[in-house]
C-alpha cells in the first residue's frame, strides 16, 4: 500500500518554514489506518510489551488502537497541567526555549516493557524526553515506533541507545 499518497504536505504550518506532515487523509480512510496499526502489530507481537506509551496528542490515536489490538496496558504522556494525578516531569530543549512533558507516577508495573509511539520523528527531543519519563516511572523502553521518520531531522540520532522503528520514511 502507498501510505505516502495518504500523508498531506502542509507548507508553513504551525510556523512559517516548517512543512507539516498531516496524517488526517490516512485516519480518514479506514483501509489505510487499518493497514498502519497492522504493520506496528506484527512487528510488536512477539516483543512481549506491557505498555504503549503515546505522545500528546496524534500519538493517542495510534497509540489507542494498537494498545487494543494487541491487548496492552495504554499510557499517555502529555503537556503539564493536563494529566489528573501525581506526575512526573521532563524538559527538553526546542530550536527556541525549552518544553515539558509529564506522565502520571503510577504508571508502569515494576520493570514493564513499554513501547513509545508517536505520529512523526522530527528531531526526536520529544521522544528522548519520553524516554526519560518511562524510566523515572520504572519502566523499561524497548523501542520507539513511529508512522513518519523525517530521517533528514537525524532524531535517531537524540534516541542514542533506544532502538527506533517507522513505517515511512522521509
Ligand atoms: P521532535 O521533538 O522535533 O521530534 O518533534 C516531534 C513532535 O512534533 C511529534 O509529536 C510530532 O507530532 C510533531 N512534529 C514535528 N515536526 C512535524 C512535522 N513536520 N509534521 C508533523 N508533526 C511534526
């Protein structure tokens, strides 16, 4: 399947410079999204997980999906204040100024395997901030998935000892 006739080219959004890649055609089309969280499912089967953890907030609609289809635990990681109970937290740094994410404290069960799914590997600060997150949680990353590598961006590169898999690469 060309999964890439279903990825929409946004030039200049959310800023100027920067060209969105828009995964709404391939949820739209149930073939498509169908095909995606097969592709995770067969290469994720035999990994014995425990957890998907998706990043806010297009990781939650794969990542949703998936933690069904294989029958594991779902955990999500999400901007500060947004998340109900005790959390920890992680900065990063972006192109200007730095970020947080957090993930509630009682997440994982001692040593759980996790897998961390997001739509789009940029320059992977976000999913190395992650990384930390689920280890401060307890848990142990085994890999992280992605439906888009921006492999130009080098975030394998910020993922140093974390293996990284995608589906499409750019
Ligand atoms: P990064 O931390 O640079 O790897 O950025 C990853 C996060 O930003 C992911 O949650 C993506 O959804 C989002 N992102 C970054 N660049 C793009 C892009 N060109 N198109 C769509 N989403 C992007």
């Amino acid at each position: 399947m060309d999964l890439k006739a279903y990825i929409r080219d946004v030039p200049d959004f959310p800023k100027k410079g920067i060209l969105f890649k828009d995964i709404t055609p391939l949820l739209k089309d149930p073939k498509a999204f169908s095909f995606v969280i097969e592709n995770f499912a067969k290469h994720y089967e035999s990994y014995r997980l425990d957890a998907v953890v998706a990043i806010e907030s297009r990781g939650f609609i794969l990542g949703g999906a998936l933690a069904k289809e294989l029958n594991l635990s779902f955990v999500p990681v999400r901007k500060p204040g947004k998340l109900p109970w005790k959390a920890i937290q992680q900065s990063y740094d972006l192109e200007y100024g730095t970020d947080k994410l957090e993930i509630h404290e009682d997440s994982f069960s001692k040593n759980a395997k996790v897998l961390i799914l997001d739509d789009v590997l940029a320059t992977g600060g976000t999913a190395a901030a992650t990384v930390q997150l689920v280890e401060k949680a307890g848990g142990q990353v085994a890999e992280a998935a992605f439906l888009i590598d921006l492999t130009f961006l080098n975030g394998r590169q910020k993922l140093k000892n974390t293996p990284v898999y995608s589906i499409i690469q750019y």
